[in-house]
C-alpha cells in the first residue's frame, strides 16, 4: 500500500471520518444531539472519576480482566502455531457486549438521560444493555426484529426478566437492520430524553469511536498478558467482525506493532457465491446507511440487500467504518468463513477445549484450520472468544438434526 | 433551475407542496392528479429499503414500490417524463443518501440536471456531509434543499443555511412522518426564527394530514407539505388513487391558497 499512514490508532478525524469511511449521516432532528454526545464523551475521557467509575465496574461487575487461556488440545489438533484464547465469553451476561453497555450507560447518566434504548440482533446486546439499565436503575426498550424474536427466545425472556420492553420489529426482514432503523425512529422521536446505546463499533460518530474505546479493553488487557505469560506479542489476532466491535476492541491496541498479524473473520453464509452471506467487505461495496459511510450488501442502485447468516449476531448488511478503512489500508486482513465451517469449529471447541463458544466466535475459531499450519509451532495465535454459545445451542441442534 | 421553485414561492400566497413515493401505484397519473388538484411544488420520494425518517405509511409505500421492483432509472425517468408533460411545476427529489450517491454524486446531480429536477432533499446528508453530494448539485445548478427541524439551534443554523437553496424544510416534530402534528404557535415561532435567518421560503411538513391543518400553517408559513394523507389513498385505492388524490390535493390547495398571512 502506498501513502501508510505513520500510525493506525489516530483515527478517526475531527470530524468522525476514517478515511472515507464514517462521517455523521443522521437525520437533522439528531445532529445537535450527536454533537452533544461528542463533547460529553471528550469531557468524559478526560475526567479521572468517570474513567475509575468505568473501570470499577468491569472489575467489580463484569469481572474483569478475562482470562488469556492457552487451547493445548486445540494447538495440538491443529498441530502448528499455539493457539491462545481471549476468554471474553466469560464476562457477566456472557460476551464482550456488556464492556460497551458500561460504558455507554455512565455517559447517558451524565447526560442527565432518562431512557435508554437499543437495537439487538441475537439478543447478546439487547441483554447486555437491558442488564445495565436494571442495575443503574433506568427505563429500556429493546428493538428486535420479530424474526429474531422467534428464534433467539431464551434472550428475549432474560431480557423481559430483567426488565426491559422488549419490542418486536415487523418491518423489512424482521432481523438486526430493521431493528436498528425501528430504534433510529424512537429516539428521533424521543431525543430530549432518550440515549441509544448502540451495540456495535457502526453508526454516526461518535460511536464507532466511544465503543471502540470502551471495547478496547479486550486488547489492553491481551498484550499485557501475553507478554506477562509469554514475554513476546501474539503473531496473529483474530476476531469475527459482524459490526465488529470485539475484533475492533482486541485490534486497536496492537495496530502500531507491526509484527503483529490481524484477521477479521466474515460471515459467509451459504457461501459468497450463492449471495446468501453477510460479509460486507468480501461482498460489498461503499455507501451510507445507519449513520456512517462503510462496506454495505447492496444492490447496483443503493438498495441494501439482505444478510444472511447462521449467527444472528452477524447477520447485518453493514460494518464499522474502522473496519473499512482498516480493509482498505491493508492493515487488517477479513476472510469469509461459512455457516458449515463455523458450525464445525463449534462442535471442535466444544469436544477439546470443553468451552462452548458463541457462534459468533465459532467463525473466529474456524480461520484456525487455514492458518494454525501457516504459522510455526513457536508462533502464537490469539483468538477472540468474544461470547458464549449457550444461547446457541439451539440453533446448533437444528442444523445437526437433532430435536431437543 | 431554481427559477420554477423561486416562481412557485412567489404567487402572493402560501404554496402547497405534496410528497408521493415514485413507483407506488400509477405514479404519472398520481402526479398529474397533483398538479391539477392545484399542487405548487412536487416532492417525489425515491424508494429506499431502510427508510429510518418514515412512519408507516411511506414505509409501507418504499415497500409497495419496490416489492414491484422500481429502481433509480425507473425513478428518474418518471421525473423526466412529468417535466415534459408539466414544463412550469417545480419537481424534487426527496430520499435518502445511499441510492443517490450509489454511482457517484456527479453522476445523480447530472441525472437530476438532465430530467429537469428542481432540487433534491437528502434525510441523512446533514451539512456536516454535504460534500457527499452538495457540490456535484450545486455545480449543475440543482437546489440542495436542506431539513431544519425543532432540534436546530441557533448555534446550527447558520450551517444548514449556507449551501441550502431552493426553500428550507421545516420538520415541524422531532420525529417520523405521518405522525402526530406540533402545536402551531411552536410552529410559528420556529417558521419566524428561520425567517429571520434566511430569505429561502420556509415549507413546513411532518404529520400535516387535512386542509385545515394545512391552512392554519399556510397561515403562518410560505408553504406546507401533505405526504403521507396522499401515500395512504394510493395504498387504499391502487390503480383507482389519481380521483382520489385529486380530490385530496384540490381541498388542500384551497385551504392552503386562500389562508391570509397573519404577518405581512
């Protein structure tokens, strides 16, 4: 690539932009409230006080650090590189979301915001968010397509228990798309006292910045413990990337270190070539939706096309515009993985390692067939195990045939 | 290409301004059903997949057209086609970003110079991001026709105007369209902050639905925009709408043109 720039961590620009990627492409009802949101969020990250409320709370509440685990049967099966995981998966309510919720919520709080809303595919998010509003003692609303509703049930009863309103999305295809556009309709409608907290590292600046950050916990906490365990940085990091928030949060602490390798993992679906997938940037191209410019499943005329994965958590025609210039600098690598592949790495996962992974972490775990061989056995590579596939287990049966 | 919508402004009385989505029903005899019911300025909404600014009924209509498989040069020749039969009715495009930018924004601002567009009106290209498709209109003299909504300060306002041309939208709610209706002395206080600030006529829309809602803000306003009240009679009555319409615009446009402004 020619014109690198002399760091990738100093994204995005004054005005929310990395690259082309980004931007605030929101209705003009929005725009005062998202430049407030900035201004409160640079505040914020200067003030000592919210930072030791923040990281309080992940110790305390979420039970932070996750543990740096090395996968000795999976290394051994793969018979390359070590394979060492980030245990994300066992954070409270279950998955990297909660890092994000934390911190979106302390901001609404000191907006002086009454009411929270949120968008949620497999429901991981909408648990999270609904988890933070009851401990902080908040109003919340979740949007969810109906579809969604259906065959993630489990998390819609979590989050009922937990108080939150759970509101099924009729529109479109009834997935994460049109639960976003039905959450973007409450809160231009509710604006003076509503705060969104989006799940994901997508959506008009500031927020594939602030969740970045507050995600990026996952990848302070990882160099500090590889080189604690093993004095030396990992050789790749990989993480699956639906908006791509965990993958974002394991990669932007090790963007300047050269000799570290990253690897987003896609949700190919069906495969690219059937069209039936819900990789962006395999299968996309450029343009504007939810707020930021970024890699989109479309049509030749800007229609958005549907997505389609096995995993309701990566089931979105977009991507967070990080992650698009990151494709396009080069600095990071994305690769589809399949619904078959990824259901395979689950199954394997759960027999050596006796951890259910997500079947969003299951398509990270799935590029380790391609790649444990292509590294030596002296290497390292560092898995995000951003979630738990309890919730999955569903799912898995039905594509296995077996009735529960 | 301005002139039509500076004409439009300049009657002596308010300016009626009627939203359809193109590709829903019959659309050329729904606008010609317009412009006979006494329209001044036609808003001709392109169908998008995620329409997040809309209430159900303008959903429901992005759907309907597109489920029919309406795509942009579709849109645009309808656009064409109603500039040859209608020379003097001043048309805009109204949408969202993607399909306008999707081949470039040289190429949409040259498509809109070539059928006679007016102006366009962008939900989510605020003037932070106008350079994704103000200087490609700008440069072929097709109005940017900036939103301002209850929500603009007066901090805001000076960069949603620089750029805008054509007229200003005012949203007169925060939120969706076809729903609820702001309170009119809310209405005219912001019309008269905006008049203040700028010479562009001021429009008013969002959850307008009868004639007398409709007169009351022509009262206060240069203009008022009737959408989603024409959207539901092209959804209830299909290929039988453009009566229907007629009717609808003529009520309007009486109501509309004979409210006496309050402040000269």
């Amino acid at each position: 690539m020619t014109n690198q720039p002399n760091s990738f961590r100093n994204q995005p620009d004054e005005r929310g932009h990395f690259g082309q990627f980004g931007g605030r492409y929101v209705a003009e009802t929005l725009m005062p409230l998202i430049l407030d949101l900035e201004s409160e969020y640079r505040a914020a990250k200067a003030d000592p006080a919210f930072k030791a409320q923040f990281e309080d709370l992940l110790e305390h509440y979420v039970g932070r650090p996750s543990p740096l685990y090395f996968a000795e049967r999976l290394t051994e099966h793969f018979g390359g590189a070590e394979i060492w995981f980030k245990r994300e998966e066992l954070n409270h309510t279950g998955a990297h979301k909660i890092n994000n919720c934390i911190g979106q919520i302390l901001l609404a709080i000191r907006m002086g915001k009454t009411r929270i809303i949120a968008e949620t595919g497999a429901g991981q998010h909408g648990v999270a968010t609904a988890t933070v509003c009851a401990r902080f003692g908040l109003p919340c609303v979740i949007y969810m397509g109906s579809t969604d509703v259906a065959r993630q049930q489990p998390n819609v009863f979590r989050m009922k228990l937990l108080g939150a309103e759970v509101v099924p999305v009729e529109s479109g295809a009834k997935t994460l798309k049109d639960a976003m556009n039905e959450a973007l309709r409450d809160w231009v409608a509710n604006v003076h006292d509503t705060f969104y907290i989006i799940g994901t590292a997508a959506g008009p600046h500031p927020y594939p910045e602030l969740v970045r950050d507050f995600q990026s916990v996952i990848g302070r906490e990882a160099r500090e413990q590889m080189l604690k365990r093993t004095g030396v940085l990992p050789d790749l990091l990989i993480a699956a990337v639906g908006g791509g928030s965990n993958a974002i949060g394991l990669f932007h602490p090790f963007l300047d270190d050269p000799e570290v390798a990253m690897i987003g993992v896609e949700a190919a679906g069906h495969g690219i070539e059937s069209g039936e997938h819900a990789a962006s940037l395999t299968g996309g191209f450029p343009g504007i939706l939810h707020g930021n410019k970024t890699y989109l499943l479309q049509d030749e005329d800007g229609q958005i096309t549907e997505a389609h994965s096995i995993s309701a958590g990566l089931d979105y025609p977009g991507i967070g515009p990080e992650h698009s210039w990151l494709h396009e600098s080069g600095r990071v690598k994305y690769l589809p993985i399949t619904d078959n592949e990824a259901l395979e790495a689950f199954q394997l996962c759960c027999k050596l390692e006796g951890i259910i992974p997500a079947l969003e972490s299951s398509h990270a775990l799935a590029a380790l067939p391609k790649l444990a061989k292509e590294y030596r056995k002296d290497q390292r590579i560092l898995v995000n195990v951003s979630g738990r596939g309890d919730k999955d287990i569903f799912t898995v049966a039905e594509h296995l045939g077996v009735k529960l | 290409m301005t002139a039509r919508l500076t004409s439009a402004f300049a009657k002596g009385r308010p300016a009626l301004v009627c939203f359809i989505t193109a590709g829903d029903g019959d659309t050329a005899a729904n606008l010609d059903a317009l412009v006979e019911g006494g329209a001044d300025v036609i808003e001709l909404g392109m169908p998008f997949t995620d329409p997040m600014a809309d209430g159900p009924a303008i959903q429901a209509a992005n759907l309907r057209s597109l489920g029919k498989g309406t795509n942009t040069r579709e849109v645009l020749m309808i656009a064409d086609e109603f500039r040859e039969r209608h020379p003097d009715v001043p048309l805009v495009l109204m949408g969202y970003a993607n399909p306008m930018v999707r081949r470039g924004p040289e190429w949409f601002a040259g498509e809109c110079h070539g059928c006679g567009v007016d102006g366009v009106i962008c939900v989510d290209i605020p003037p932070e991001e106008d350079d994704a498709l103000g200087p490609a209109l700008r440069e072929k003299g097709v109005s940017m026709i900036r939103l301002a909504t209850p929500t603009t300060d007066a901090k805001r306002l000076p960069a949603v105007l620089e750029g805008s041309s054509g007229f200003i939208y005012y949203v007169s709610v925060a939120g969706i369209t076809g729903k609820q209706q702001a309170a009119l002395g809310s209405i005219e206080e912001n019309v008269a902050r905006l008049k203040h600030a700028t010479d562009l006529p001021v429009v008013v829309g969002f959850g307008v639905r009868t004639p007398e809602q409709a007169a009351a803000i022509a009262r206060v306003a240069d203009g008022v925009v009737v959408g989603s009240a024409l959207v539901e009679l092209i959804g209830e009555h299909g290929e039988n709408a453009p009566e229907h319409v007629r009717r609808l615009t003529s009520e309007l446009a009486a109501a509309v043109h004979s409210a006496a402004r309050e402040a000269a």
